[in-house]
C-alpha cells in the first residue's frame, strides 16, 4: 500500500463551506430549497458513504434550505450512519414501504414552502436522473400545489466542478494507485493470458496497491488494436501482436481516478505506433490548453488539432475527456458544444481518442487538476512510445 | 478458480422467450410498447452487458414493440456492442448531447403510436428510478400528445423475479464463489487486523475465487456485536470479543450473490450466540416456508415468530430478505405487505435480523431458489453455532 494516504472523509468545515456556497446561489437565484436525491449529492452535503446505494430498493432525500445545516429524509437502515454526520435533522421511516417510501415526510417538510408559493431546485438537466420512482415524483408534486420546481443541475454542477484542497488530495491518492497498479501491468500480464484473467489480476493489483475498490475495468485487447472501448473482457487470450488498452476507475474513500493505457504484446505495427503517438501529442495539447480562462471547447480544440493528423471523424465517443470526482465521469465535457470556462481546481481527464486502420481505435487518457498555468498531472504520465510487453 | 463455471451470456432463444412473454402480458394490459432504460432491464432484453453504466453521462433506451424484436436507442458509443446482440434495429447518435440526448430519435420512434392515441408503458414504481433527466423525459411526454404512459413495474417485475435455468446456472456459481469466499475468512483475517485490510483482503480473495467483480462488500466489527450493517470499513483493528460480519455481493456474467457470514473473534459472549442461535433457525423456518403458493409475507412471518423469542422489534431494515438477480437487491421483499406469491424459480434471499443487547443487531443471509417443496440453497448454508476465529 501506498504510504502517504491522507485522512478519510472531511472537516465539519468542509460540509459548511459547500452548504455555504450553495445557499449563496440559492439566494440570487430565489430558491427556497434543494431537494436532491442522488448519491454523490447526498454525500456532497452530507459525507454520508455507503455502498448500500447499490440496492435499488429504498430512495434517500436530503433537502438544503436556504439558511441552516441540510435535512435528511433516509430509510431507518441508515440512520445509525447518518447520525456520525454533522447533520441534526434526520427523518427517517422504515423503507421500503412501497405506497409511502418518504413521501408523507417529504411533504411535510415541504407543506410550508409549497403553501408560500415557494420555488426549490431539483436536478433535471444533463447527466442526472430521478432518483425516486417517477410515479412517487408525480404524486409528491401533486401533493404540493404552489410549490415551484426549478432546475438546479447547473447550481449543484458549479459547486461539484471546483474541487477543494481536501478532495484533491484524495483525487491525487487514488490515482497514485491506478498509476503504481498500470505500473506493475507488464510483470503480471503475458501473452497466452485471456483477457478476462487480465482484467481479474488488474483488479487485484488495484486492491493490493490500496484502492477501496476497482469497480470500472474496460478494455480490449487484438490484433494491431482494438474496436470498442467499453466491453466487458473474453477468454481470448493475449496474443503477440495484439494492442491491449485497460481503462479503469479506481476508489478511494469516494473519489474515483478514471484513466487507461496502452501495451503492445510482442511487436507493435507502425500503425499502432503512430496513433499512439499522436494521442500522447494531443494529451500535451491539452495538458498547456488547461489553464484557467479557456473553455472545455478550446480544451477539445487543442487536441482534436493534433489527433487531425490521422484522423478528422472525431471519433465515436462524442467528446475528449470529462470532470472527474465522486463519479466516474462529471461534468464538464470536452467537446466543441461545451463552453464551460476552466478554473483553477477543476479536475479532469483529457481522453482523446481516434480511429485508425480497418475499423480499429485508440484512446488515451490522464487524469489532471487545472493548475494557475495549465494542467498539473494527477496521474503519472503514460510512456511517450507505446510500451511493449 | 473454481472449475464448473458456465457459459457466459445466453442463447438468443432466451432473449426470444423473455420478449414473448413480455408482448403476451403486454397484449393483455393493452401496451403498445415498453420503453425502458435501466441497466438491468436494457440487458434483460438484449444482452447488453457493459460497466459504462456507472457513468452518469449517457442515457440509454430499448423499445419492446408489442410484435417483433426490441429497438435499441442508444449512444454511439455502446453500438460496437450492441451490434454483437439478436437486435436488428439499432438507432445511435453521438452523445453526449446535452440539447437531444436521443430525444428526437425516440421522439421519431414513438410519433406514429402517440398518432393511435396508444398506451406504452414505463417503469414508474416501487424500486424503479427514471434512469434520464427528468426535464428530458418532461419534453419527450410534451413531444408526444396522445401517448398515454402506464407504469409497467409490475409487468416487468413479474418477468424477472422467476429465473429461467441458464440464469440459475449463473446465479448458483456466483453463490458458490461466494461460500468459497466465506470459507477463507478464517485463514485470511486474524486478530490486530484493521477492519479496512479485511474487507480488502475479502474483495482480493472472492476475485481469486473467480468472482468477476466484488462490488459490495459491507460489513462491521464490535465488542459483543456490531450495531450497523451499512457502514464503510474503518481502520479499528480486529480486536478478542468482537463479533465480525461481512456482507458481499459479487458478481459473476452480471448475476449477484447476496448473503453475509457472522464469526466471533477469539471468543463468543452469550448473548452472540444466542442471537446467532436465533437467526440461524429463524432461517431454516424460512428455507421450509419458501415454497410454491407461500407468499413473501408468510415467509416474513415464519422467520418472525422465530425471532420473535428475544426481540419482537421487527428490526430497523423493514424487510427479511428479498429477490435476487441481475441486481443486489430485486423485488419482492419479505416482509408484511409484500403478498407476492411465491413460485418456482423465483431466486430470493433470506435475511433475518435481530436487535439484542444494548443497541447491537445481528444479520444473517442465505441465498435460495425456491423448489418445489421449499426453498433450496444456492449459498452453503451457515454454521449452526458462531464460529468462532
């Protein structure tokens, strides 16, 4: 295990400051309220963390008014856990209770502002769901005529972009993991080994190498590259020749690292070189494009320039890297369509990609924070040639 | 790694039995269409197997005609994949687009039955969260005057809780990983052991077992007994008179297992065993009343009046077991008001639990499928006594 891994979890202060910004949007913006419900919002408020989040069973709603500390609304089953937060107000009932699974105590909550025609936020927009079911969503909102839903993703999304020290810290952790578990990659992989057990021992490697967990291993592994970037591995085994990519998202205490490499098993084609190549050239593009005051769009631009040398289509994974935190994948997107500024503190991979050959793609990707000059590495840079094993 | 594995995925006859029956209630209700987008069911109909779920960004959609194969509606991303499964109409664009995330392709595929005035249906109860923006969905409903929406839980719910054998095959391996798993712990965790390098240790060694992924692992460990069954691990180490519980699903070709293991560490007071004692034969209570015709509630109450010989709370998880399946937890639940009829096949966990002592819990699960004359297990059933590490 890696020795420097900093403390879990966060300050009181921390759980503060964020419902602090937050009722400070609230407040130009005119809501009464947020009620959010999905997992990395709960947390985002609350530090509740628990991968019981897994059973699709029971809702959890956690509302932030706009002055005081967040109000849970959770089943009994984590009560004992939500009362180690810093939260004093925590409604629970004993879920699930299919015909009222919340419903009755969120209404409650919200009788009052809905009776002063007040207007909440709720994420609707890009990259949320309903986490609820649609037809409890219908019946809460009927039982509050007067009460205004605005949409909050872009409030919530401006907060969670800009990471802070302590959730960088964390950041950096998990991907000094996935770089010491790519790092042992060529001793533990050779050829003969199907690509499930590949995947298998990268698994074990992350978990060896301190990682909570390693709940996202993709790849593929074939003759002079690969085709897909997001299927789960077969028995094929790794064959001389062949370009394996791995792409993982690694955990620790919460916060996900999401990057890949590439190998060459045996002898890499000049094909293969050159994407390679002109990937590792592009993620430079988009290293120096990564300062704060340029756009997602110019971050795409930077490295869509360069990946032109080979390849003009843009590829088939619709953008060039995304935010990175309590999710695999976060706002923003590095695509022409996306006009975010960049600030200092942002954390995102860069990921570009191309097609090449018959049919064949390559992606590449590293994981960064938007530094005051541009984007500080929070992975350990891929090798500037493709590796071969 | 264990030797018996199965194949992976499933014949297309599969996928060809499941949508007819779906078509054959839909008939009877009067459904035009099923349009679903969660993970489970978009796989349930096409095979569609991938962990890029666990990124938030893209929706994905399958349209279950009432005649004829599913349509898939999805990024372009996921096409490569998708084109390896029985679907012949696959319909892609290249998300993430934030302004027509699928939006205007499902709008196209769903205009001529909103034409009919025809009833679709969609997932909208219990268990069930709308897997797309809510303002997406709010403009698709817009888009389509004269579409009525039905929830289709129910239906939906009532083809997955009975397994057909290939699903049992996969589901009974996964178990067996499990109990394998399990049957380690006492070689792999010794006192002085953080409960933190325990839990790792469990995920390495199920991965080893030949697990594809352990992606829940949760457990506690305290003096005389744990008082949370959802916490994260801490660095507390392993300490003599503890009473440690695991809690694991793991996964194999997208099939869970569920079930926990109790073990003292070092010794055992009475009061441990006792509510071991009690669990244990409230279980067996539930083996004997999973059988064809019971209901969930009887299966709940054979195990209550077990339990209810030291504590008559009822708990604070609100239900005693549930389904098991292609997710951690699936309808139905054993509990009060659950009156689902139990039938062959269906696969279900039993999960008695108690509070004894001065806010301890005890939690025992076991993995069933039910049989002709009573509940068989898929797990290897629990030591009758506490053991004792």
């Amino acid at each position: 295990m890696l020795p420097d891994a900093p403390e879990r979890g966060f300050a009181t202060a921390e759980f503060e400051a964020r419902t602090a910004r937050a009722q400070t949007l609230m407040a130009q913006q005119g809501l009464a309220g947020l009620l959010l419900m999905s997992e990395p919002e709960v947390r985002y408020f609350t530090g509740f963390r628990t991968l019981f989040w897994q059973s699709p069973t029971r809702p959890w709603f956690v509302f932030v008014p706009a002055t005081g500390k967040p109000v849970a609304v959770i089943p009994e089953i984590g009560a004992a856990l939500m009362r180690r937060s810093w939260l004093d107000d925590i409604r629970t009932w004993a879920a699930p209770i299919p015909e009222d699974d919340g419903i009755s105590l969120l209404t409650d909550l919200l009788a009052p502002l809905a009776a002063g025609k007040a207007r909440i936020g709720v994420q609707k927009g890009h990259e949320t769901t309903l986490r609820m079911p649609l037809g409890d969503w219908e019946r809460l909102i009927a039982a509050l005529p007067g009460l205004e839903i605005a949409d909050a993703t872009d409030l919530v999304r401006s907060l969670r972009m800009v990471k802070s020290p302590a959730e960088i810290e964390k950041l950096a952790h998990i991907c000094a993991i996935g770089s010491a578990t790519f790092n042992r990659v060529p001793d533990l992989v050779s050829e003969g080994m199907p690509l499930e057990d590949v995947f298998r021992t990268f698994r074990r490697e992350a978990l060896t190498q301190g990682a909570d967990d390693a709940p996202y291993v993709v790849g593929a592994a074939d003759q002079g590259g690969y085709a897909d970037c997001i299927s789960p591995p077969d028995r094929r085994p790794i064959t001389r020749g062949d370009v394996l990519m791995i792409d993982t998202g690694c955990t620790w205490d919460g916060y996900f690292c999401d990057f890949d490499r590439n190998w060459a098993i045996g002898t890499a084609s000049d094909a293969a070189r050159r994407a390679y190549d002109v990937l590792w050239r592009a993620t430079e593009a988009g290293l120096a494009a990564a300062r704060p005051g340029n756009t997602c769009r110019d971050l795409f631009q930077a490295m869509s320039k360069v990946i032109s040398e080979i390849d003009t289509s843009g590829g088939d994974i619709g953008r060039m890297g995304h935010g990175l935190g309590m999710q695999l994948t976060e706002q923003p997107s590095h695509m022409f369509g996306d006009t975010t500024v960049l600030s200092e503190n942002m954390v995102l991979t860069l990921e570009p990609c191309l097609n090449y050959g018959d049919g064949l793609m390559m992606v590449h990707e590293e994981n960064i924070v938007v530094g005051p000059k541009g984007g500080v590495l929070l992975s350990t840079r891929a090798a500037p040639e493709l590796p071969v094993i």
